[in-house]
C-alpha cells in the first residue's frame, strides 16, 4: 500500500515504524512477525535510508555463522573488548542486552524471514591490541540478493546504491567480489569473476534498467523489506510524520503527511522512532559537532532526509538527546567529487587508505595517524590535529598505486584517470614539490615525510605509526604484497593527491534509551509508547567506534528488541 492510496484521515495499527532503514524494518518485520499490525512511514520518496548506500556489515558478536564456522567464543571477550574500548560510555544495562540478543537477532532472521547473512569470519576488530579484541568472527552482511525475487513495483520503491560507491550502479561486495575488482591485472580468475559480474551487469541495464544483483545495504533493505511486504505491513513512502500524537504522558501515535493530506495514525501499542538521526541537521551539527561554525564544513554520506525528524519528535514528547559522547559523528574521511551537471557527491574512503603505497598528510605536509586504522580514527585525528581553521588532508599516492588500487572515485586500470585530473578531483605533479605546490601543501615538509617514510617502507616498516601491525590494518592491505601488506614506498611520479574532508556515516548522539530501547524522560524514565533504535537512539558505543559494524548492528538489533517488548515476547525463538 503506498502513502498515495490512503484514504481516510484516522487508521489505527498496533506499532507506528518512523524510518524504514535497517533499524526501523527490523522492528516492523520482528512485530508483525509476533502478530502486530504495523504500518512504516517513510519521509523520503524511496524506502532504506542510509543503510541503502552503506556497506551494509554488521557486528554481531558470537553470531550463529560463526558458530557454525567453528568460531565459538567466550562471551566474556566482546563484552571486555568494549569495557576498554568505551571507557567511561560504557553502558553496563544497553551494551549486556545487545551482546545477549544480537545472536538471536540474526537467528530470528535466518529463521522466520527473507534476510540470510553471509559471514565475515576474516574480519578483525579495528584496534587489535585491546583487550578482548576479536581477530574474526564477530561480522555478518546480508547475503547478496537476486532482485527478481522480489515484487517490481516494491522494489521501485527502495533506494539504489550510494553513486559513489558503485560501478554503473552497480554495487561491489566487500570482500571476495571486491577483492577481485582490486586484482583484476594480476590474478586470471579474478579477471573472469569481474568479466562475468559486469556482463550480468550491462545485462540487467539493458533488461531492467537497474542493478539486479544486490548486494551490501542496498540487499539488506531489500531482503527486509519482502520479509516486511510478505508480513503485511504497510510500507508507506514520502510520508512524513509531523507530529507525535499524546495521551497525557503516553505517545499514542503520530500524524503523518501524505500526498492526499494529513492522515492520524493511532497506534494501539507503541511508536518506533528510527528516522535516521540528524546527519543533516545543521542547528545541531553546528552545535554538537567540532570545527563546523557554520555546519556547511561537514560532508554527512546519508541521505538528506536524515535530517534530525526522529531527535524532534522524541523531544517533543520527553525525550532527551544525549551529547555527552565521546563523538557525536560517526566519522569517515571523504572527498569531494564533481560532476559535469554542477553538482557535487561524496566519496567515503574506505579502501586505499591501507593499501601499500599511500600516507594522508595535514597541511604543513606531515603524516597524523596510522592510515591503515579504521575511518572513524582517521578522520577524527585530522579534526583534532589539522592546522588553520580548514579541517582537511591529502592522501598521496604513485601512479603505479593510483593504477593498481584507485585513489577515491578515480578508479583502477583499465579506467582512465585523465577525467578526474580534468575535473580538479585529482591533483598531480612530477615532482612531490610540484604536487605541493598544486594542493597548497607545504613543499619542504611534504618532501621530508615522504623521504623519512620511503627510508623505512623499503624494508616494510612504518617506525612512526606502526602501519600493518594489526590484524585489522593486514585485512585492509594487500596480501600480495610483502613484508608487509600495508607498506611500500612512494617514489616514482607523477604523483596524485585527493583532498579529504571530514565526513560520517551518520550520528551517534541520539535519544536517551534503556535496554528495551524505550525512550526515556528527564528523570530517566520510560516514555510510554515510545521507542528508538538506530540512529535515532544515542549509540551504545558512547561515540566510540571498535568496529566495522558497530551502527548497523545495534540498529537492527534494538529494532528487534525494541519489536519484541512491544509484543511482549519473552522467550528467544
């Protein structure tokens, strides 16, 4: 049923889902599952949020795929792992609940619904000489999804992959898929895999106009939403909730607007708040995060819809926004990219920055941090240590680096890198100094850094910041490359640079909740009927981030859990 269809201006359901992300069709999918009417208004056109255009892993510790693997963990060791990770944030009551039901959260899926996971066993914690830190098997993503399984005219309705992150719209999985696009001149069987994905490719273009074979966020909203269309739900798209709907102390339901006017949703049960947070609220980007004075110097990769609605309403109803995290931003390094329409996209650095053959510089020309590290790390050492009043770096790399693994959105052999010189994304020089010179680096420094780290990198070292001593900093690397995967020297030109901004995946300072996910008043109390997970709800990580993962899979979870109070299950599956 689409927003377009409704017809009276009062309908009643049990559960009112806010969002339509991986947090919010959870919880609607987990409700209606356990017998609950459930409705989900969406503010944009399309359903999926930024899960759609986000890599789509999440961190599940002790997961059923693990366990099925082999891999079976003491329960003591995340739970430690986060103890030091989360310091002083570390919430006893939310981090035990999520550490207790994310497991059955994915058995619940794989069990009942349309969403089957495919492991990441290989993936390591960010910072492995942590206590507790895992060297594997706390990570699952949606399995890869053929979309002709699912209805034509739902599946118009969801978002497609983020631009940036895809090949002619078409998304690359992290890991094996991925990793083939990556060695595609060296390895026979890589070239045949890349041959025949984009052969489906160009083919599905030509059949359906779209991508066919999805994989990462855009699958896992996919998968959820046939769980949730199959269940009954009602997924209403461009449907705005204005306002929350109140009986005394008691959130009632909300008033959502359509094309055909304002419709009353009375919810029997309760309302789910999961809009997605406020990445794209400058009032409290301005006032949460550092170095935007204006909120314009942050580049956020969600969707514009992400745009604070959730944090109003729980306001509006008792709510308090928590702002004593550590971070408010879950924050990613990203590039700027121009498009010949004049307009401008996002490129989240992900990839390269382990890569053998690249360091990130400030401004005077000098390395900050291990690049190899996670995003979040990068990107918050270049806020704190970036001089002047612009919050920027550059990563610099060889034109055999630039070749071999892309730099940003300007992609690997055989694409042509001209394109990107031409449009400013790229910069480039001979020399080092002319390379300076061309992105207002400092020409002396710059040269001593890179001198100083080709003297060690010959030999795969990195004295200064310890690149590729991590099992999470060898995964981001290049296996084939030796001794070390993350390190080799950067000496013959041209040479390119990307300048890099500070950017996020999204926020982690959101509503104040207690296990159950419900939201609490100034008292600290529960708000009857009312709920938020995801992003909506301040991270459990405390403005922390451990792990890849660590949004999407408390999202989903606390939709679960969240669905699950409201049903008053009591029992896991």
């Amino acid at each position: 049923m689409s927003a377009q269809s409704a017809v009276t201006t009062t309908l009643d359901c049990d559960v009112l889902v806010i969002g339509s992300g991986a947090a919010g069709l959870a919880a609607a999918v987990t409700a209606a599952y356990h017998g609950l009417q459930v409705i989900v208004v969406e503010k944009d056109p399309v359903f999926g949020g930024a899960t759609a255009w986000s890599g789509g892993w999440m961190w599940v510790p002790r997961n059923p795929l693990a366990r099925r693997a082999g891999i079976d963990e003491d329960p003591a060791l995340p739970r430690t792992y986060l103890q030091h990770e989360l310091g002083e944030q570390f919430d006893a009551a939310r981090v035990d609940a999520f550490l207790e039901a994310a497991p059955h959260m994915v058995s619940f899926f794989e069990k009942h619904t349309h969403l089957q996971f495919a492991d990441g066993n290989a993936i390591a914690d960010i910072h492995g000489n942590t206590p507790g830190a895992g060297t594997g098997g706390r990570s699952v993503i949606a399995a890869p999804f053929d979309a002709r399984q699912m209805d034509r005219k739902l599946l118009k309705r969801l978002r497609r992959t983020m631009r940036e992150t895809s090949f002619l719209g078409m998304p690359i999985m992290a890991g094996a898929d991925l990793s083939a696009f990556l060695t595609l001149t060296r390895s026979w069987r890589s070239l045949l895999h890349v041959g025949k994905r984009v052969t489906r490719h160009l083919l599905d273009l030509t059949l359906h106009g779209r991508a066919m074979h999805l994989v990462n966020g855009v699958a896992l909203i996919a998968r959820l939403a046939r769980s949730a269309d199959d269940l009954g739900v009602l997924l209403w798209e461009s449907a705005p909730a204005r306002r929350l709907s109140m009986d005394g102390a008691m959130v009632t339901g909300a008033v959502v607007q359509t094309a055909k006017g304002e419709v009353a949703i009375r919810a029997r049960k309760a309302v789910v708040l999961a809009a997605g947070g406020f990445a794209n609220d400058m009032e409290r980007r301005r006032a949460l995060f550092p170095r935007t004075p204006t909120g314009h110097e942050h580049l956020a990769l969600p969707p514009l819809g992400a745009s604070g609605d959730g944090l109003r309403l729980g306001e509006s109803a008792g709510g308090q926004v928590a702002t004593d995290l550590a971070s408010a931003a879950a924050w990613c390094p990203v590039s700027r990219v121009p498009y010949r329409d004049g307009s401008v996209g996002h490129f989240p650095h992900i990839i390269e920055r382990g890569k053998p053959g690249i360091i990130g510089v400030l401004a005077n020309g000098k390395r900050f941090v291990n690049e190899a590290n996670g995003y979040y790390d990068y990107a918050r050492a270049m806020v704190e240590q970036a001089p002047g009043n612009e919050v920027a770096s550059w990563l610099i790399c060889s034109h055999r680096f630039q070749r071999r693994y892309g730099l940003g959105i300007s992609r690997p052999f055989p694409l042509p890198v001209g394109p990107h010189i031409d449009s400013g994304y790229l910069k480039t020089g001979d020399s080092l100094e002319a390379l300076a010179a061309a992105c207002g680096i400092d020409p002396v420094g710059l040269r001593e850094t890179v001198d100083n780290f080709n003297r060690h990198a010959r030999l795969g070292h990195d004295p200064e910041f310890g690149r590729g001593s991590t099992a999470y900093n060898r995964k981001q690397g290049d296996a084939l490359h030796r001794p070390n995967p993350c390190v080799a020297p950067i000496e013959q030109g041209p040479f390119y640079a990307v300048k890099v901004e500070a950017g996020s995946f999204g926020t982690f300072a959101g509503l104040r909740t207690n296990q159950h996910a419900q939201v609490l008043d100034n008292r600290g109390q529960p708000i009857a009927g009312l709920y938020a997970a995801g992003t909506d709800m301040a991270s459990i990580m405390g403005g922390h981030y451990p792990a890849g993962g660590i949004n999407l899979g408390p999202a989903a979870t606390f939709g679960y859990v969240a669905a699950r109070h409201i049903a008053g299950a009591t029992h896991y599956e």
